[in-house]
C-alpha cells in the first residue's frame, strides 16, 4: 500500500472507530432507559391480583366432585404450596407422568374435582374478560416460592429422560424458518432490536431467565405461564403450535428449569 | 361484582404512602375485536381515597390510565392501625370500595 | 333515616347534598366516587383545549414541576410508569397530558391539603409524544414537559 492510500486508510479507521464508538454509546444509554423502565415497573406487579384471585380459587371447592386444590399434590404433599415450584417439573407416581407445573393443575382438576380433560384446559391463556382459572393458580403457585432455590431433581429415570427429550428438541431446527430455540437463544450477545436474549445454554442465561417467569406481560395485560412462553416462541418460530400440557411443553420445561438450579426464584415477574 | 384491589398503607414520620394496584380492564374504545367490531371503552373514572372521613385524594380518570391501574401517593396523618378506602367508579357505573389498614 | 344523618340534613345553608353528608362524616366512600366525571376534558384532542377545559390557559413553565422515576423510553405504550412531583406551592391538582394520544388527558389529580403534590401512576400511550404534567396552584396553572419514546421490544411485543 502506498503511503497516501494508508493516510486514508487510518482516516477511514479513525472515522470507523469514532462512529462504532458513538454508537456503543447510544445503545448503552438506550440499554439504560429501558432498564430504568423494567425498575419502575417493579413498584405494582398486577400479578399480585392474579395470586389473590388464585388463592382464593385454590381454597374454594370446585368442579363436580367439589374439591378443593387442598386435596393437589405438587409433589411436597396434598396442599402444600410453599416451596413446591422450585421442585418442579418432577415424576408424579399417581399419573405416572412428568409434569410441569401447569400439567400437575390440569391433572388435579380431572382426577380430583372432575372435570373433563376439555374443560380443564378449555382457557389456558387469558384475553382480557377471557379469564383463565389456570394462570391465577399458577400466579398463586409460583409466588409461594419466592425467594427459594431452584431444586429440580433428576434422580429419576423418567427425569433424565425428559431432561434429554428436552436438550434434544433445543437443538432440534425446524419449521418453516429453520430456528431451534438455540438460533436465539444459543449464544451470548444476541438481541432482537432492544429485547436481549438470554443464553439458555449457560448456567447463568438459563438462571436469569426461568426464575422471572411466569410474568405479568405488560404488552398482553395478562399474567402469562411458562407454557405460554414456550409456545409464544414456537409461534415466532413458525412452528406447529405447542400443545397444551404436552410431553413437548414439559420436556422443554424440564430442560431448562434443571438448568437453573441454584438460583433463587424471583417470580411472578414483570416484563414488557 | 369487580375484583379487590390490593392496597398497601405504610406510614413513616408523619406521613402515610399508599399504593394501590386496581382490577380493571381500563379499555379505551379504539381496539376492535377479530370481527372488526369496536370495542366499547370501559375504563375507571373516578377514584377518591379517604383515612378517617377525610378525602386524601380524588381523581378523575380517561382510558389511557393503563390497565390494571397502579397509583402511589402520600399525605401527612393516619397512624398505624388506622384505615384507608379506596373507591372507584366506571364509565359502566359499576364501584368497588376497598379498605387496608395503615402499617 | 339515622339521625345523625337527618341532623346533617337539616343544616341546609347552600351545601350540597354531598358536602353535607360528607360534612357529618357519613360519607361512604362508593358515595364520594360518584363525583362528575369532567367529559369535556377528556374528549379534547390538543393539549391547549384540554388546559382550557379544565380552567386554564397559558400554562407557565416550571421548573418547580418534577418527573421522577419516569423513564426515557417506554419498552410498550400500553404501560408507561409516570410520577410527577410538584414544588409549586398550594398545587390543588395535577394532570397528565400526553399530547399525540387519541384523547389528550389521561388522568387528574386533586390534591387536598395535607397531601403531597406528587402522583405515580401508569398511563397508555399510543406512540412516542410529549407528556405533560399540568399544574393548578392558586388558581393559576404551570406546566412542565417529558418526551417519553415509546417502542415495541422484541419479537411481536
């Protein structure tokens, strides 16, 4: 290179850093606001009302058997709340079954209060006076575990087997676009336009993430389960849609709730 | 009947901080339904908080008080124990009146 | 009828039903929430109409007028954390004006005395706009200004 073409060269350099640079900084102050904005959100969570309604619905006798969720094991004993979604998802002797959390409820209503598979999971996801019984139960739930570690086991086979369904379909790309969750969620740094995505392959990307779902989601106005996390991606995967309470939803479930063990569970979350 | 709100008085010094969080859908009449219908604006329009007789705050409200409201404020007075009520009335007339004591 | 509340009645001199009952402490406060509803001032669709339907006019800046805690950019417009603090003395109320909504007021407050000048609330907004925090203190009316970017997050909000 001759000595005028390196002059302009090093200029170019010197004008590409100097622009690389000035964006770096529009994008942490942008980076800053929007976290600014999760803080303020923090103050009222709406799925407080959700917990309350699901208190209430866990107490009250319902269904055609008229029992209550008092008589629901999640797996620490009928009834017992406290702690019991950190252990989640776990092998259910009596519906000799992998459940997730949303799945264990569904179950409860059917063998214990009597519905039909049907009506149990008629509303899974609420739509505004569309209510759904389901997500303020699990509201109800998962804030009974607030502040205790995540402790999924695999000790059993029938774990280690969905823990492993559940990497395999991480992985697995399909669909009209090719995506595997790992096409987002594979790799450190990624984003789409201002929403991060956590790395769910790593301890601490899977940690951060799991433990703030279920969220009351600003932009839906609803309280929305990590079933309807999974299958909002599938969604945006242009997938075949996630069936509710499917081996496919607890598998992934399983996958990634193992993956963060140790980390305190912080939800129900907020979130935009 | 609507949905109870949760309500959260503590008082520090001389002064009470109440926060509220409401149940409400606060629809603002622009959304059209998957038939393309409009969907009617039901939206909370006034809301009066009071502490032993007193009117601590009043507030007029339109649809772009986001859903499931949340309001914070503060006044000098009550005292642990005490209560504060908080009423809401909708563009459909319907009310809810909820009571918390002061922390 | 209870007797307190006959009592209450009968002082007549030119009150209100309702500031009598509310005088004999009988008020109930599903009562007291049935106050108007100031519809003209919520169907206005500039900032200057709407200052004008609640009694105003020519708001003057201040800088006694706070937002706080309300960030820049709002990751949605369906839920936007606004909380505004008033140094202006005797402010009666406080609303917020958010100018390229639909419908520019969303929300006021009246402030009695002996309760803070500061409101935090959660207001829609349909796109990136103005917010204003207008104030009535002594009769006359101050105002303060925040452009709020609005934008949709990740994949389809």
């Amino acid at each position: 290179m001759t000595a005028p073409m390196m002059r302009v060269a090093a200029a170019i350099a010197a004008v590409g850093a100097v622009v690389t640079f000035g964006a770096a900084l529009a994008q942490d102050r942008t980076a800053d606001e929007i976290a600014k904005y999760r803080e303020a959100l923090q103050d009222g969570n709406p799925a407080e009302l959700y917990e309350a309604r699901g208190e209430e619905m866990w107490k009250a006798p319902r269904g055609p058997n008229k029992v209550a969720f008092t008589a629901c094991d999640l797996g620490q004993g009928p009834g017992v709340v406290k702690g019991a979604y950190v252990q989640l998802p776990r092998y259910f002797p009596d519906a000799n079954r992998v459940q997730d959390l949303e799945s264990r409820l569904v179950w409860c209503m059917v063998h214990q209060q009597g519905y039909t598979e049907a009506e149990a999971t008629k509303q899974p996801f609420g739509n505004g006076s569309k209510r759904s019984d389901l997500e303020a139960l699990v509201a109800y739930v998962v804030g009974q575990s607030r502040g205790m570690p995540m402790n999924v086991s695999l000790d059993r086979p029938q774990m280690k087997d969905m823990y492993a369904l559940g990497e395999k379909m991480f992985f697995f790309r399909g669909g009209t676009h090719d995506f595997a969750c790992s096409t987002c969620h594979g790799d450190d740094g990624k984003r789409i336009r201002l929403q991060d995505l956590p790395n769910l392959t790593t301890r601490h990307g899977a940690q951060k993430a799991y433990t703030t779902w279920p969220a009351y989601r600003v932009s839906q106005g609803e309280l929305r389960t990590f079933e309807w996390r999974l299958n909002d991606c599938f969604r945006q995967q242009r997938f075949p849609e996630l069936a509710y309470d499917s081996d496919a939803a607890i598998a992934l479930t399983t996958y990634l709730a193992y993956n963060a063990n140790g980390a305190a569970y912080d939800g129900p979350g907020i979130k935009r | 009947m609507p949905d109870p709100m949760k309500i959260r008085a503590n008082h520090s010094g001389d002064t009470t901080e109440v926060k509220v969080l409401m149940n409400h859908e606060m629809e603002t009449g622009q959304r059209k339904d998957s038939q393309g219908k409009v969907i009617p604006a039901w939206f909370i329009q006034t809301v009066t908080a009071t502490c032993n007789g007193k009117t601590v705050l009043s507030a007029q409200w339109g649809p772009a008080v986001a859903k499931n409201p949340f309001l914070s404020f503060k006044f000098k007075g009550g005292a642990k124990g005490d209560k504060v009520q908080i009423a809401w009335v909708d563009n459909r007339g319907e009310k809810r009146m909820d009571e918390a004591t002061i922390a | 009828m209870d007797p307190a509340r006959r009592q209450a009645l009968r002082t007549g001199s030119g009150m209100t039903l309702l500031a009598l009952v509310a005088a004999a402490g009988w008020l109930r406060p599903e009562e007291a929430a049935a106050q108007a509803w100031n519809k003209s001032a919520f169907d206005t669709k500039s900032v200057d109409d709407t200052v004008k339907a609640l009694g105003g006019s020519a708001p003057a800046q201040s800088k006694d007028i706070t937002f706080v805690a309300t960030p820049d950019i709002a990751e949605n417009g369906a839920v936007v954390p606004v909380s505004i603090v008033s140094n202006v003395p005797n402010t009666q109320a406080i609303a917020i004006l958010i100018e390229k909504n639909p419908n520019t007021l969303a929300a006021v407050f009246d402030i009695p005395a002996g309760t803070d000048p500061a409101i935090s609330t959660r207001v829609k907004m349909a796109q990136t706009s103005n917010v204003y925090a207008l104030v009535k203190a002594d009769g006359k009316f101050h105002v303060a200004a925040k452009e709020i970017k609005v934008t949709l997050g990740g994949c389809g909000g």
